[in-house]
C-alpha cells in the first residue's frame, strides 16, 4: 500500500479505516487530529471498477483507491 499524505485541513497524520457495510467491507480515511473522513471505497463484492462491468474489488484494490484519492486530492 501506499504511504498516506498528512490531513489538508490540519496537517497532522491520517489512517486507513476498515469497517464492514452490510455483506462487504468498506476503506474511508480518518485524520487522527481533526476527525476529518475521507469518503469510503467498497470491497468484497462484483461491481463497475474502473470502467469495467462485473470486476470483483477486493481489500487491496479497495484500500489502493481510497489511499490515492486522498493522497491526489486538491487543498483548498
């Protein structure tokens, strides 16, 4: 997995949260300072990836995706 970057509205550290979504497995990040909450990606379950229909997400490809949105987001 990648590194993750600092929060963009306080600077201070963020992790990668696992929590289950009724019958999958969701990934948001969460800053530790802030509370701040990165939106969640959804695994274990057939769904459209990446502009492919029926591709089955697993944790790692979850946890991938929600870690680069947050480390590609834009600072306001």
């Amino acid at each position: 997995m990648n590194e993750l970057k600092c929060c963009p509205f306080c600077g201070c550290s963020a992790e990668i949260v696992k929590g289950s979504l009724f019958f999958s497995v969701g990934y948001c990040i969460k800053c530790d300072s802030c509370g701040s909450v990165f939106p969640l990606e959804t695994a274990g379950m057939y769904m459209q990836y990446r502009g492919e229909r029926n591709v089955f997400v697993t944790d790692r490809m979850a946890a991938d995706d929600v870690i680069s949105k947050w480390n590609n987001r834009v600072s306001t």
